[in-house]
C-alpha cells in the first residue's frame, strides 16, 4: 500500500515550481586563456567575486583575461636529509663517524 502511495512522483529531482515569472541574476561572461591555447566563458553573477584563474579541462590553469595576473609564490627548494645532516655536521665529521663505525663493523665480523 505505502508503494503506490507517491506514485508517479520522483522525490528529490522535481521541482513543483515553475519558472515563469522568475527573474534571473544579472550576468557576466567572463573568459579565461588557457597557456595551452584553450578558451573559456563561464557566466557568473553580477555581484560575484570573478577568481582570477581556473581549471582548464585539459588540466592547466586558465588565467582571467584582462584581469591582474596572480603574483607568484616564493618557493623554497626541498630540503634533502643530506641538507638537514650537513646542517648539524662538516664533512670531516661525517667522515671520521664513517670510519669509527666501519671499524667497529669490521671488529665484529672477526
């Protein structure tokens, strides 16, 4: 009994409301250039803050025509673990534990 009860209504994917008489935002077409030569228009809301870049569907970042380009970030390089090891020792220390410990190694197999 409760199967029929809705029947022939699709819960959740259809509005009752009509858009008749609704009025829409006011919009922007906005278009973005890809480095890889794409070209896109989004629409976007009048009142909206327009992102200065976006996604490109083939992955890179499309920048905002005529607008100011986004200032690029200081990038520190990588610190290796033989960066932070030379941070707290000198080569000749480095070398001096090499030999103090292959010593012990070579005592140990006699």
């Amino acid at each position: 009994m409760a199967d029929r009860a809705l029947r022939g209504m699709r819960l959740g994917t259809q509005s009752m409301e009509s858009i008749h008489n609704a009025e829409l935002a006011e919009r922007v077409e906005v278009h973005y250039d890809c480095p890889n030569g794409h070209v896109m228009s989004m629409p976007f809301s009048v009142e909206a803050d327009v992102p200065l870049s976006w996604e490109c569907h083939c992955g890179a970042l499309a920048l905002l025509r005529d607008g100011d380009r986004p200032e690029p970030k200081d990038v520190k390089p990588q610190r290796t673990h033989w960066d932070m090891l030379l941070e707290r020792r000198t080569i000749p220390e480095l070398e001096e534990l090499l030999e103090e410990r292959l010593e012990l190694l070579r005592a140990s197999r006699r």
